[in-house]
C-alpha cells in the first residue's frame, strides 16, 4: 500500500468536467451527459483499501443525505484488476450488493478516466455544479480512521454551499488514500 496525501494536477478548480461512459455494477451504463442532477460528485474509489473501506458508509450516508437536493454521486474504480484481482468487476457488483450503494459504482478498466481527472489514489473527490466546473476537490473529511473525531467535513461542506447556491469554504484538500494501481 502506497499512501498518497496530494491533490489533483490534471484539473485545476474551474476547469471542466472529463466526460466519460462506464459500466456500472448495476447493470447499466453511468454517462456523465446523461447526468442531470445540478451538483455531481465523482469519488474514486475501490474495494480492497483500508482508506476506501473506511468512507464506504459515510459516502452512502452523504448519498442519501443529499439525495433530495439535487445531488449525483458517481464511485469509480480505475485500479488494475488484474493484479489486484478484489478490486475487479465481478467484485464491485459483490460490495455494491452487499453494501447497497445508493449511486453507481463504475469500473474504468482502461484507466483513462481516471487519468483524465488526475486521480491519485481512494477515495479522491470531485464535485462540479449545475455548469459542470469543478469547484472542489480533495479528501471527505479529515479523519479516515474515526468518524467520531472528524473536524472538517470537506466534502460534505462543499456540496453543502454548492446546495445553497455558495462558494465551497474550501476549494481544496489534499486526497488521503492508497494510491491508484496502474497498469
């Protein structure tokens, strides 16, 4: 496990959304143009990082929260299925049963979205507004291990303002995760 503390370089805040169509583990295709919900958050993600583990219910939990307030969350798991054969796709439809994900859960095989948003490592947040611009990205929240003790709930602050038609408090916040596994 390799531990990322970084952010994006590929998008800056303002640049526009990566389109990008992908299976979804239930059994549709996630097309980022067929999306029109106002605010779209996009988490990579996987299955097997402690990291990734950690948010899965705090991601369901924000899901639901917003579900009302026009809010589309999108998991996307770009890692290198062969080599790390929990996080195929066979494997995501399991977790995403399992667990009942209330978004779609997408598989980049190719990698090439994730390399288009600059991912580096689950979970890795982007949120874009009704204008699809990117206005945040970066880590949920400052404390993977207890959700007891986090103080700053960057991800959910940030939809939070985009909601209430406002400037995220913070447009940044370096991603805390296992790195991506490239091919």
């Amino acid at each position: 496990m390799v531990l990322v503390n970084d952010n994006s370089k590929a998008l800056a805040i303002g640049d526009p959304l990566p389109p990008f169509s992908l299976p979804a583990t239930d059994g549709m295709m996630a097309d980022s143009s067929m999306i029109k919900d106002p605010i779209l958050v996009i988490v990579f993600t996987c299955n097997h990082c402690p990291y990734a583990q950690a948010y899965e219910d705090r991601l369901i939990d924000l899901a639901e929260h917003f579900d009302e307030e026009g809010v589309q969350f999108v998991l996307i798991n770009s890692n290198d299925a062969e080599n790390f054969p929990e996080d195929s796709f066979e494997m995501m439809k399991e977790l995403h049963d399992e667990l009942g994900f209330p978004f779609p859960y997408c598989f980049d095989e190719s990698q090439e979205v994730a390399k288009a948003y600059g991912a580096l490592c689950t979970p890795h947040c982007f949120v874009f507004d009704v204008d699809r611009v990117l206005r945040y990205k970066g880590r949920i929240d400052d404390n993977w291990e207890n959700p007891n003790k986090v103080k700053e709930h960057n991800l959910r602050d940030a939809v939070s303002a985009l909601v209430e038609g406002d400037e995220p408090p913070i447009a940044e916040a370096n991603a805390i995760g296992c790195s991506i596994k490239w091919k």
